[in-house]
C-alpha cells in the first residue's frame, strides 16, 4: 500500500541508484573519485580498519562508496584534499618502491608504513574519520554494506526497535503493557 502512495520520480530515481550501486561486475562505480583513486582509498581504508579473524573490516562495509558519495554531496569541500593525499601515496609508494608507481599495488606491511609516516596529516585524519563513520553510518549513504559495521559492534538491524528505548520511556512502556 506504501508505494501507491509513494511519489514515481522518488521510487524511479531510488531504483535508478540502486541499480548504479549493482555496478558491472559487482563492483558500484564511484562518481567521484576516479577508479585509480578509489582503489588507493580502499586499500587506505582497509589498513585504518582491517577485517580480522573473519569480522568485517572497511572493505567489506564498503568504505569507499560511502567516502565517493560523501565527496560528491555535503563533503564536496574536501575533494581537493583526497586529490591532493591520493597522489601524495603514490608519490610515496613509487619513490619507497621502484617496482610501482601505485600506494595500492603495495604489500599490506608497505601500505601501513606509508601511512605511518603520514598519520598526522589533514588528509590521513580526514580519511580515518570518514572510514570510521562509513563503516557505522546508515547504508543509504554507500557504506556499512549489509549493517556489517553494526554487526561488528553487536547490533542487529531491525525496522522496528521495541521499548524501552531509555530510561525515560520505561514507566510508558510498562503502563502499555499492563
């Protein structure tokens, strides 16, 4: 019944993004970040906030949908800043290790020791900040795929949370109940 009151242009444009996020191969595109730049940001990310012992880390929350969409709309201002720190790793990488050009193509160890070497950069803090709010922030925004990031901290996605929500609603609920 929902969606005969629902307005068409809002399901369509739903639709349409969704299936943008199927992407080829299963893989969503980014709108922002180029696929070179999304790789390093992913690779970035998977080192801030890695899986470990079969718990999802920033990859499989999808980390990197969340950062490109977050780019493309209320953290536009930042797009030079991600420009500026992707190129600053493969700077980095390629001078550290002449058999790449690319942070991204470097060994899990190599990653973390560029990025020990820029950990108190605006852009590491920037990054560090947006994978972990993209790893616990709503799906609609591109990242904590499938609630992996509310799994991770123990929470179970439901449509509905039952009372009590806190303590100030507890004597409601009991009222209700009776």
């Amino acid at each position: 019944m929902a969606w005969a009151a629902a307005d068409l242009g809002q399901i369509e444009e739903a639709l349409a993004w969704a299936t943008q996020q199927a992407g080829e191969a299963g893989k969503p595109p980014t709108t922002v970040l180029t696929a070179a730049q999304a790789e390093t940001i992913d690779a970035m990310t998977a080192r801030i906030l890695p899986s470990v012992d079969g718990r999802p880390g920033a990859r499989e929350c999808g980390v990197v949908y969340f950062i490109d969409r977050a780019l493309a709309t209320f953290n536009a201002a930042q797009k030079p800043l991600y420009a500026a720190g992707i190129a600053d790793l493969d700077r980095r990488a390629a001078r550290k290790w002449k058999s790449t050009t690319r942070f991204a193509a470097l060994t899990p160890p190599q990653q973390n020791e560029v990025l020990h070497k820029i950990e108190k950069t605006p852009f590491f803090e920037a990054v560090r900040f947006d994978t972990i709010v993209g790893a616990f922030a709503l799906p609609t925004w591109g990242g904590n795929r499938d609630y992996a990031g509310w799994h991770l901290l123990g929470i179970e996605h439901q449509q509905v949370f039952q009372p009590p929500f806190g303590y100030y609603d507890a004597e409601i609920a009991r009222r209700t109940e009776r």
